[in-house]
C-alpha cells in the first residue's frame, strides 16, 4: 500500500478535545507506553470518523499494525461516547423561519 501526506477538513478544537480526554484516560487507566501518542491517537479516530478510511489505510498511514489502528480507534469512539448527550435527553430540531 502506499501511504501519502494528506489534509483533513476539520478544526483543531476537536483533535485538542480529544487528545485531551485520551490522555485524561490514559492516566485514569495507568497506561505506561503506547506506540501512538494521543495527539496521533486522536488524528487517527477523527481520519477514520471524518473520511471513513480504513483501518488498513490508517495502519499503513500510521506505522501501526491493524489491530492496534482498530484498538486505538474504537478506544477513542468509546471515550467520545462518554461525552455525548444522553440518548434520553429529546432532542429539538431548529424550526425554519417562516416569510
């Protein structure tokens, strides 16, 4: 597979709020050493999330193996889950204005 550098359409608030609760995670859990850092953790989660690659094309991208890209992406899905709304809470629809 070849592997090239590429842009992603997203802003850096989102990789910050990320990498920030991964590393909250990260210390909560006691993880001693991992192979991507929190910051390329979260790049990796918010490529996959934004553009749908694959987890090989973000192994290869990444330098890790297919197991680890697909660990470290459904990590990272799990600790986004925790900061989404409840699902009880209704959710309202803006209403278009009217002329």
């Amino acid at each position: 597979m070849l592997v090239y550098p590429s842009g992603l359409d997203l802003s850096t608030s989102a990789l910050r709020l990320l990498r920030r609760e991964l590393t909250a995670r990260r210390r909560r859990i006691g993880t001693r050493w991992r192979r991507l850092t929190c910051g390329r953790q979260a790049l990796m989660t918010l490529a996959h999330l934004r553009c749908g690659h694959t987890f090989a094309q973000l192994a290869a991208g990444f330098g890790v193996g297919l197991a680890t890209a697909h660990r470290y992406v459904t990590e990272a899905v799990d600790v986004l889950a925790v900061l989404a709304p409840p699902s009880s809470r209704p959710w309202r629809l803006p209403h278009a204005r009217r002329s």
